[in-house]
DNA sequence: GCCGTTTTCGGCCCGACTGTTTTCAGTCG
C-alpha cells in the first residue's frame, strides 16, 4: 500500500506551498488531502482502480489526478515543480516553534539558512536579529524552538500525557482561584499520541491564575503568560498550555479546544448556514450570545446531540449527530475482564496471584491469562509441561474465588510457515486463543494469519498489524483481507491496548466494526501495573465507535464461551 | 484545491500573544 507515502508527498508540497506564501486554502487542501490518506484503510491504487478516488473527502478532481499519475508513473509533476527550488532540508525547520514562513524565507534569502545548524549560526553570529521584524526576543525564541524541536520533537505516548496533565490539573485544582479545571485537546480525544497538552478552566483572575500556572513546580521554562493564556514547557520536555475563560463561556472553549480542528471546521460551518457564529467564548446571533456554558447547548442548539469527544476527528461523527444515528460507544462499565496478560510462566514480573489480586480490585469477573507459547524463546514460552504446570495452578487458584475466574489462554505464536505453536489437541483444552505474529515480519504475514483464522480453535488474533508507535511500522499485511477473513471465519481481532501498540488502531477499528467484526480488548500487561492501561485500549475502541455489543469483553463469560466459533 | 440546505464562484478560522514597531506583522492553536 502506497497511502503513506503519497499522504508525505502532499504534506511536503503543502510545506513547500506555505513557504512560498501561497494561498492559505490551498495549504489546508493539501494537509486535508494527506490527513485523508493517512487514515485510509483502504488501498489507494485499488480505489484509482476502481474510479473512487473523489468520492473521499478532500480529494477532488485535481489531488486524484495526481494521485494517478503518481501511481502510474512513480512521480508527480507538481510536486517536483514547488520543491525544485528549496533545498530538501529548509522544510524541516517550518516544525521549529517560532519560525513560519515568513521568517523561513527572509532567513533563507537574506542570510542562505538551509538547515538548523545554519540558523543556529545566523542567530549566534547576530546576523538573524539585523533583519527587517527581527529583533534579540524573536532570535532567543527560535533558539529556544530549536532546543526543544531537537530535546522532543516526537509527540507524547497518551499515558504519559495523561499523567503529566493529571499533576497540572490536581496542582491547579488546589487554588481556590481556579475553577472547572479540564483537560482540552487532543488528549480530551484519547488520540493515541499527544504533541502539547491543553488545559481550560475558569476563573475570575486570569493574569493571577497564569501566574500560578507558571509557578507550577515542574516548570522548565515559561513560553508565554498574558491575561488569558498561558504557555510553560514541564520537565518531560512537552508543552502544557492553559486557557482561562467566563464560566458562561465554559462549554464553547471546551467544545473549541477539545477539537479537532477539522471536527470544528465543520461545525462552524453548519452553524454559519443557520446564521450563527461559533467561537470559543459561545454561539452567536449577531452580538446576541445564544449558548456556550455547556457543550449540550451548543450542539443542541445547531441541531445536533451532543458528541463524545473520542468522535470529534471529521470522519463521519456530524452526519451521524444530525441524523441521530451517533454509536452509543462501549463504556469502562460494560467491562468484564482484561483479556491478554503475561504471567511468571514466560516473560512477566508479575505471578498470576497478583495478577488475579489487581483484577478483582479493577471489578473484572474474569481475566485471560496468556502467556506465550514455546517456540517463543525469546519470551521464555512455555513447552507443554510447563503450560500443564500453569493450568494445576490455575485451577487451584480458581477454587478460592468468588465471582471471579482466571480463564485458561495462551499467546500462541504463528509459525514461518503459518502452523500454529501447538497442535490442535492442545489448543482445544484453552479457554481462548490468541494467535499472533512474532516472527518473520515481511514474509507472507497475511497468508500466514489467514491460515491461523481458519483454525476452529484460534479466537482471537493480537496486535494485528504489529505497529510499534515510537518504533516500528508494523507487519507487511493485507489488513482489508485479513478482516474480511476475519469476518467469514468469526474471528476476533484484538484491540492491544499497551500504549505503544494501540493495535488495532481508531480508523482500523471503525473498518472492522463496519465489517461485522467483534473486539476483544487486552492489556498485554507483563506486570501488574500495566492492567491499569485497559482504559487505552477502550478508549482507542471508542475512537473507532465501538459499542458493547461489539466488545466481547463485555460479555459474561457463560456468554462469550458461546461466542467463540468453535462454539457456533 | 475543495466544496455546495449560501451550489460552479466565492468562501474556506479567527483571536491571543509576542515582539517588532509606533499601529501591526508573524506565529500559534
């Protein structure tokens, strides 16, 4: 699949186009065209194929065209056109907090900057701060953008923004000054990585209420502080930024900061065509203030039920609230159990004891315990004697509970040559059974998970596309026939909620769910901490608008047994 | 460059903050 890589060349020409200070709207075109391949699940070349390529959002005729002609042709004239005359390294530095295109292109033309190095030099040789809108503040903060673009300019695993905007928020939370302290953004979205943090809240004392914020004991550097707004970077090395508004206008900055920006577009427009205008301190009528303490009155009042902000990406959730047809997504509730997890037996700190002790004061009834299977060497698998080991100890923990039961699973690996780890008579004797990819990555992974679904005995498959977020691109697979494999055998695909997998991801998610495919969600957890990580995996689930019913972990287990296809 | 309950042209996001300037340009979200 080509997707990727032709979303990079749009995002390159739209870097290319604001440098040049074109047209706005054409920038935004092109990031909206690459946004749009990025997510895409299906296979671009297969929809040039088929004629379907302007029937996706932002595409039109003119990005088709040049779709097609890269796929054809392995180029694309335009995009050779605007960057034929700006070296390949200048676009890099557009990233960089505090310089823009304009800045860019003076700095380029006036003084021959092409790489951060070189406006490193520019700055530290004063040359930088000579030039026309330049001035010693302007250089210091570029040079401050340049430390923390080089410090991290890789976005934030979700759980670690979620715990540092945990501390923010207690920390601010303590100030009588402060009230309906929230976090906004991309986080608020449970998005699976996080680039700054956004926090609201109101208050009637802005400048004071910055003021603390800026005093807040994690502060590495303050970026900005005025009346309303205030800007520090904490010692993680990620922005946190607070916004401070009226309490009348609390839902309009929440709905406006929560985002997404492409969710907002929209709905900016829909309340434009009513004759209102939308912003972050409330709807409007005129200069008449019709709505904005709460988030439900703004929808409500463009016509709309409310909606959760996991759903807030543009991909379908307006339609959806207009016509009242919006998923009533899967709640932490509705869960009954965590259903992957590792175990002393392989390559986990924790005992299944504790494992069963942090589960049930999590109020799960069951948890699949499934720890590798042998040819996983790496991970200490578990040859038959050891498993029969694990099920005595299983069994005997299982007498002493009440309500709750360790269910008998297993990791078990698909082969080079698409055998599964154990054979059949083994697999029959599991409660559920995980099959997954460890090895051999680019060699025939779809036919290899595809053999593994037509097994009766393999329930579910795990990290399906084996994408590491910080580190790995994943498996060379055919995911659209994976899950329509999935779909005809009745085989579940995982939804791993370890924050750096995420696996299968949102889009993923909302292909399957329309495919008739059910979710089970596991933590992967290899110690007892990480079983606190579930509600990433659920939330990734509510970003691909999954409900209960589509979950099988909300199933009682006299229930879900029934579910498994060797069951039907 | 895209899009259409304002429909084939004209609108599409605009307000806060900073730093440069001395009334506003550039950047960010």
């Amino acid at each position: 699949m080509r997707n990727k890589e032709i979303a990079e060349l749009f995002n390159q020409i739209a870097d290319a186009l604001e440098f040049k200070n074109e047209n706005f709207f054409k920038v935004l075109a092109y990031r909206k065209a690459a946004r749009v391949l990025e997510e895409l699940v299906d296979d671009v070349a297969e929809l040039d194929r088929t004629g379907k390529l302007m029937e996706l959002p932002g595409i039109g005729r003119a990005i088709a065209e040049k779709i097609a002609e890269y796929l054809a042709t392995g180029r694309m004239k335009k995009y050779e056109e605007v960057t034929k005359d700006i070296p390949a390294s200048l676009l890099e530095l557009l990233n960089i907090q505090n310089i823009g295109p304009k800045t860019l292109a003076l700095a380029y033309k006036e003084l021959s900057v092409k790489t951060i190095a070189d406006m490193k030099k520019a700055i530290a040789s004063g040359r930088l701060k000579e030039l026309p809108m330049m001035g010693e503040k302007k250089a210091e903060n570029i040079l401050k953008g340049i430390e923390l673009y080089e410090r991290s300019h890789e976005r934030l695993a979700i759980n670690i923004a979620e715990e540092v905007a945990a501390r923010v928020v207690a920390y601010l939370k303590q100030n009588a000054l402060v009230s309906n302290v929230s976090a906004a953004g991309s986080l608020r979205r449970w998005k699976e990585t996080i680039g700054d943090i956004d926090i609201l809240a109101t208050g009637k004392d802005g400048k004071k209420i910055i003021g603390i914020f800026t005093r807040y004991p994690e502060t590495r550097e303050v970026a900005a502080a005025g009346d309303t707004k205030g800007s520090i970077v904490v010692d993680e090395g990620v922005q946190v930024d607070l916004r401070i508004v009226d309490e009348k206008s609390y839902g309009a900055a929440l709905q406006y900061f929560t985002g997404s920006k492409e969710h907002n577009v929209k709905l900016r427009a829909i309340a434009a065509a009513k004759g209102l205008k939308l912003n972050e301190y409330g709807l409007y009528r005129g200069k008449k203030f019709v709505a904005g303490k709460t988030e439900e009155e703004i929808y409500r009042y463009l016509g709309l039920a409310w909606i959760e902000p996991e759903l807030r990406e543009d991909r379908g959730e307006i339609e959806a609230a207009l016509k009242n047809k919006l998923p009533r997504l899967v709640e932490m509730k509705d869960i009954r159990g965590d259903l992957q997890m590792h175990s002393t037996y392989s390559d986990s700190e924790a005992t299944i004891e504790e494992l069963a002790a942090e589960a049930q004061k999590l109020d799960y009834e069951y948890i699949l315990l499934t720890d590798h299977s042998q040819s996983a060497r790496y991970a200490h698998g578990m040859e038959p004697a050891r498993l029969y080991r694990q099920w005595r100890e299983i069994e005997r923990l299982n007498k002493k509970f009440e309500g709750f039961q360790i269910l008998k699973g297993i990791e078990v690996d698909i082969l080079k040559d698409g055998k599964i780890d154990y054979p059949d008579q083994i697999l029959k004797e599991f409660d559920l059974v995980i099959g997954s990819i460890h090895q051999g990555f680019t060699k025939n992974v779809t036919e290899r998970v595809s053999a593994a679904m037509e097994n009766p005995y393999v329930d579910i498959i795990g990290h399906p596309t084996g994408r590491l977020i910080s580190s790995r691109e994943g498996y060379v697979i055919d995911l659209n026939k994976v899950m329509e494999k999935a779909a005809a055998t009745g085989t579940w695909l995982e939804c791993n909620a370890y924050p750096d997998r995420l696996d299968l991801n949102d889009v993923n998610l909302k292909k399957a769910r329309e495919m008739g495919i059910k979710i089970s969600i596991g933590t992967d957890a290899h110690g007892v901490p990480e079983l606190r990580w579930f509600k990433f995996g659920l939330e990734t689930c509510r970003r691909g608008w999954l409900e209960a019913r589509e979950v099988v972990n909300t199933y009682p287990w006299e229930k879900l047994r029934l579910l498994r296809k060797s069951a039907q």
